[in-house]
C-alpha cells in the first residue's frame, strides 16, 4: 500500500478485515480500495500513514469475526505525515510529522489516509523514523496512564515496582520510564533468554522467571515484605500471587479485560486495584490534550536519548501480506518488544 496514493475518483488502499476468524481465512486481511476520508474539519487532521504497529487488540478484534459485507479498518497505533487541518487545529500543520494510536470508535490506521483528533496526537521523534515511532504510542500511553495517573508515581517516588510479561510491549517501554523518570527500583518478569536479555538492556534492576514454580519465592528474596507496585497485563489466576508478593497497601494496575476476579482476596492488605484502558479518554472526550502531552513529552525524552523505542521487527511494504504476518506474529504471546508494517522507514 502506497500511503501518500488516493485515487482520483476519491478512494485510497487499506487493508481490511472482511470476516475476522484465522488468518488462514482469505478475508482475513485483504487488500482492498476504499473511500478515502473527507477534508478535515474541526480538531481534525488528516494524516498520511507511513507505518503502523500491530498490539494484541488489533488481533482481538480481528478474530472476532463481523458481518461478511463489513470492511473494518483496524489498526490503533501510527506515524505519519499531516496533510490537511480542520479549521479548529492549533496543535499541528500540513507537513508535520506525528504519531498517535487513535481512539476504538473510528476507523484505524491500517489505511492510506486517516482523520485524527489533534488532541490525542505527538510530535513525532525527530532522532526516530516513522518505523521506529509507530512502535510507541499505544503502549507508551497505556504505561504513562498506569505509572503517572493510577499508581501516581513521580521523580521522588522510591519502593520496588513488579512489571509482569515485562518484554511485551507494554513493559518495554513501562520499565523505561519508571527508570527515567522515578527512583523505584523495577523487578520484570520474564521466562525465556533472550526476554531476559531485553528487560535488563531496557533498565531493571532484577529479572525474575514468571514461569518457574517458586515465582513468589523469587520475588520475596527480592522484596522481603513486598513489593509497593505491580502493573500486569494478564490477572486471571494470580490473584493469590498478588496478595502475596505485595506489601500491605500496596497497589495495583492491570490492563487485560479479565472480569473474574476475587477482589476481595485484596482487602486484607488494604491493597487498591486500579484499571487501566488507554482508550477511556477519547472514546469519553475525557481530557484529551493529557495524552497530546505525554506523547510531546515523551518524544523529548526519546530525542534526548533517555527512552528509545521498542520495535523489534519490521515488515514491509505496508500490504495485506506483510499485515498477515506480523498478526500471526503477535497472535503468538511470544513477542518481544513491538513489530511494524511500514511503507517508509
């Protein structure tokens, strides 16, 4: 897919998901012509996508299925080129080069051409390019959500900080920042070699296997009384673990969608259980220059050399086929970091 291409009769290339299911389905992820989007108007800009990551809801939502007729656009991380501004834009002008993950209710970025509220967009790093970035936004806001607004970290904040699945994409970059910007000491978790590797190179300080049977053991060595902080991106079945390895009100911060837990294993400790959904701001209109602004800030940390991104593989041209890839990619659990579809560097 070229990302700059519209056709002259008002469509553009995107790759669309007709029928979800495997991706064995040849309707899977299909290149397709679509209408392209109209002028922007308001907040909006209309970007010109240069590369896009995928993240384990765009693979939810995909094997999810939906009608045969319906071509869903999918995609909710990317970096790319401002084209065109609404008349209500302030933040940013054609030419500027951003990146941002959109928002669950309009269509992604897995497309030539995208609107996108001002409001929920960065600056791109000037030292990254357009691969690199589209690594970031999504799990960089999710993290600084997490860090900064739920367990309300900051500079001077000390104590220990657990970090499950921390060479996932989130933890990638969640560990970065809590070293960056905040004195806790950070334990990850991680069950293979080279994840082990990933996490110490990303800055924490101690690594524990998630998968080992003395897990809780390896954590308490670690932190004799428990640990202040646990961001997890997948609860079911730990909370015994949590009460456990977690000091008496201590906190906690989850990302996965999991509803089956038992909350009130938690009160014993006085330990508060915060949710995160990055996604809660644009789809509520909730405070929506709080992510425009972390994602500046965070662009001046990665250019001053304090953060660097995440991506671990990139496949390209931005097409179906290469689409298909990294989903099955991440359809596995396995990945480390973060992998990109891109038509530019």
């Amino acid at each position: 897919m070229t990302s700059a291409t519209t056709s002259p009769t008002g469509t553009m290339r995107a790759i669309v998901s007709r029928s979800g299911g495997p991706l064995t389905g040849t309707r899977s992820l299909v290149d397709a012509e679509i209408p392209a989007p109209a002028a922007p108007t308001g907040h909006d800009v209309l970007v010109e996508v240069k590369a896009v990551s995928v993240n384990p809801v765009d693979v939810k939502v995909r094997a999810s299925g939906g009608p045969a007729t319906d071509d869903r656009v999918l995609g909710w991380d990317a970096s790319g080129t401002v084209s065109a501004v609404g008349e209500l834009v302030t933040l940013f002008r054609p030419g500027d080069d951003v990146y941002y993950a959109g928002t669950l209710d309009r269509p992604g970025t897995y497309a030539a051409r995208q609107l996108v509220d001002e409001r929920i967009i960065g600056h791109k790093p000037r030292t990254l390019t357009h691969a690199e970035a589209a690594a970031l936004p999504l799990t960089t806001i999710t993290a600084w959500e997490a860090l900064f607004h739920k367990l309300q970290l900051h500079k001077e904040t000390t104590g220990t900080l657990l970090v499950l699945g921390a060479a996932g994409g989130v933890g990638s970059i969640l560990i970065q920042l809590a070293k960056a910007l905040t004195d806790v000491r950070v334990i990850a978790t991680a069950s293979r070699e080279e994840s082990r590797a990933w996490v110490e190179e990303l800055g924490a300080d101690a690594v524990v296997d998630h998968g080992a049977p003395d897990l809780e053991e390896q954590i308490l060595r670690l932190a004799p009384g428990g640990v202040d902080y646990v961001f997890t991106p997948q609860s079911r079945g730990r909370m015994p673990l949590f009460v456990s390895v977690t000091r008496p009100f201590g906190q906690i911060v989850a990302i996965d969608d999991e509803g089956d837990l038992d909350f009130a294993a938690l009160k014993g400790k006085s330990i508060s259980w915060h949710w995160e959904f990055m996604f809660a701001r644009p789809l509520h209109g909730w405070d929506l220059t709080a992510q425009h602004e972390l994602l500046d800030v965070v662009s001046g940390l990665v250019d001053s050399g304090r953060l660097r991104t995440t991506l671990t593989h990139t496949y390209a041209p931005l097409e179906a086929e290469q689409m298909r890839r990294a989903h099955a990619d991440v359809e596995t659990g396995h990945v480390i970091g973060k992998v990109v579809v891109a038509d530019a560097g």
